[in-house]
C-alpha cells in the first residue's frame, strides 16, 4: 500500500518521545501495538471469510451448471427413445415378393 523507511520510522518515533513523554512512552507502545495487532486479526479475519464465500458460490454454479447438464441428457435421452418408440411402432413396409399363382 504505501511504504514507510527507516527515517519516517525515527521521526515518529522522537515525536512520540517529545509528545507522551519517556515514563508513558512504553505502556503507549505496547497498547499501540496491541490495537494493530487485533485490527491485523480483523483483516485476515474478514479476508478468509470471504475467500471461503467465493469457494462457495463457485461451488454452488459448478452444482448448477452440472444439474442443468444432467437434465439436458435427460430430456435427450426421452427425445431419443420417444423417436426410436415411434419409429418402431409406424407400419413396416413388407419388401418381401408375393407369388402370383
């Protein structure tokens, strides 16, 4: 995102000094440090959580694509024996010669 070099490190770091003091200075760090930490949690919280969701829905429209395949072979396969069906059943033409006595 944006990145800090060791120079702005130290600046904040002597104004932090000059500002809250050197007797608070540690116990602010720390809770500093604390309240970052938890919000580092939070971000990866949220980020696996929605990775997970994705993995989902894409789960659920590969299901749905595959359901949708399977009814269409369905469907041709009924259209195929509903055609071999009527074909059977149509009168049979005789080719067979008959004898004229």
């Amino acid at each position: 995102m944006f990145e800090v070099g060791f120079s702005e490190l130290v600046m904040v770091g002597l104004v932090s000094l000059l500002v809250i003091g050197p007797e608070r200075l540690p116990k602010v760090a720390r809770v500093v440090g604390f309240w970052i930490g938890k919000m580092q949690q939070m971000v990866t919280s949220v980020k696996l959580e929605i990775s997970q969701e994705l993995h989902a829905e894409e789960i659920r429209q590969l299901l749905k694509e595959n359901e949708t395949m399977y009814q269409l072979d369905d469907k041709i396969a009924e259209k195929t024996l509903s055609d071999t069906a009527a074909h059977s059943t149509s009168p049979a033409i005789s080719k067979t010669p008959q004898s004229h006595e």
